[in-house]
C-alpha cells in the first residue's frame, strides 16, 4: 500500500499572502470582482453604461463653461485650454477614483474576505482597474477633441501618456494598498482621504497653466510645486493630448511646461515604485488583523 503522506505536498495557511504577484496569479476572480462591481454600479438604471460617458461629457461641458467661456481663463496665453484642462481632468478623477475607491475597498468588501481564502490586495487593484475603466470615456471624450481642434500626435506625446499613466497608477496603488487596511482599523481615514482628494483639483495644473505658478512663486517655489506626482503626470498627459493641438507645439511645449518634464517623471516613477513596494510590506504586516476587525 502506498504512503499517501509521502505524496501530498504539505499544507499551507488557506490565505497565504504572496502579495501583488498572487492578485495576478488569480486574474479570473479579479475580472469576476470588477465585472460584478462595474454591473452593479449601473444595475436599475434605464441608460446603463450610457451614464460612463454622459456623466465625464457634462463635467467637462462644465468646466468649459465656467473657465473659458464665462471668465475666459485661457485666453491667448494658454491656446485651446479646454483641452489643457480636459487632460488634466482625466488624471485627477483616475487618481481620486483609485484613491478613494481604494480606501474602502476592504470595509465594503467585508462579506466576501470574512468567507474567501483570497489575497486582500484584489480589492484595491480591483478599485484601481475600475477607475481606469470608468476614466476611459473621459479620455475618448479628449482624444475626440483634441483631434477636432487639431491635434497631430507624435512618439514624444505617447512616451509622455504612457509615463503619466504608470505614475499615476502606481501612486493610486501604492495609496490605496496602504489606507485600505489602516481604514478597517481607524475608519476616520476614509473621511480623511475624500476630504485630501478634495484638494487635488486645485493642487495641479488644470484650471491655471503651470506658467501661472512659476511667475508667482518663482523658481523654488515652482520645484516645489513640481513635488506633487500628481501635477507631474498632468504635465505628461498635456504633453500627450494639449500641445499637439497648438499652433506651434515646440514653442508650447518650451513656454508651458518644464524644461525637465521627463526626467523629473522618471525619478518620480521610481520613487513611487519604492512607495508600492513599502505600501505592500505594511500591507502584509496589518493585514493578518484584518479578518477580525471588520
């Protein structure tokens, strides 16, 4: 008779924590999450996904609106700022939906941890690619604007979207990883972070050109400003969508953004990487608790 003891691999912990590697290791119930959660948000409405499109096109209609139209904030200093601010719309509501959505992803998710063995970094991912699917129409709505009023895209432009958009993402990951699990023990930090990310409209360049804040703060006080990772990925995503659409994109690009653009959103990109790689470390260590408290 054969040692079935000799046979079996051992057996581990139901939940063992591998962190980000086994979120995606798992990528059937991450789609399943996001898929349920996205049906969810529409489910009992007559215009259904409709509303991904209807909602971004009346934000922007909006802020057009009020800072061209009514009070002329462009002018001819900032050529075509409806879609200067546009593609500054686009990271500040991908970032404020990973951010917040990410925060309460562990709390809102409570029935599915207390009864599945499953890494609890799927939540916050999952938060994060719904924003990214919720931000997409947003961005359609610029790319279609920006080519109506004359956009010639270029290789610069797509290594600027593509630099953007991994800075961002990580920095919603890093942050949401982090106050996902210090919200199921202080749930003060989800009132925290909607009040922070109230904030975020007007701590980057997208109702004000970048120039504005280099004439009135100088040159200290426009590297500091540049600290924000935030403001630096809406300077790449204006890169991408906004220059191209000016008469002479070079003399824009020399005029309306720094000197230093893509490098200072390379170091950033590696800082924020670091950041992800702490934020899973604390992560793991609270994350044993989190069973109990929720």
């Amino acid at each position: 008779m054969t040692d079935r003891s000799t046979t079996l691999p051992p057996l581990g912990p139901p939940a063992a924590n591998a962190g980000l590697r086994e979120v995606f290791r798992r990528r059937y119930l991450l789609g399943m999450i996001v898929h349920n959660t996205m049906q969810s948000r529409y489910q009992g409405t007559f215009l259904g996904w409709t509303w991904s499109y209807l909602q971004p096109l009346v934000r922007f209609a909006m802020f057009y609106f009020v800072f061209q139209v009514a009070i002329n904030r462009g002018g001819d200093e900032t050529p075509n700022f409806a879609i200067h601010m546009a593609a500054g719309m686009v990271v500040v509501h991908f970032f404020t939906e990973t951010f917040n959505g990410g925060t309460q992803s562990l709390v809102r998710n409570r029935s599915l941890i207390s009864k599945l063995a499953v890494p609890k970094e799927l939540f916050p991912v999952a938060r994060l690619l719904l924003a990214a699917w919720h931000s997409g129409p947003m961005l359609v709505i610029v790319i279609v604007a920006a080519v109506l009023t004359g956009w010639i895209p270029d290789l610069v432009g797509l290594g600027a979207f593509l630099l953007g958009t991994a800075l961002i993402a990580s920095l919603g990951l890093a942050l949401a990883l982090l106050f996902s699990v210090a919200n199921v023990y202080f749930r003060d930090f989800g009132k925290v972070v909607q009040t922070l990310t109230q904030f975020v409209t007007f701590s980057v360049p997208m109702i004000y050109p970048y120039t504005m804040v280099a004439k009135r703060f100088g040159e200290i006080g426009s590297h500091i400003y540049l600290l924000n990772p935030v403001a630096e990925a809406v300077l790449l995503f204006q890169r991408a969508f906004w220059v191209g659409t000016t008469d002479d994109p070079q003399a824009t690009a020399d005029h309306h953004l720094p000197h230093d653009l893509f490098e200072r959103g390379l170091i950033m990109l590696a800082v924020v990487l670091v950041l992800v790689w702490l934020a899973q470390v604390a992560f793991t260590r609270l994350e044993r608790g989190v069973a109990e408290r929720l």
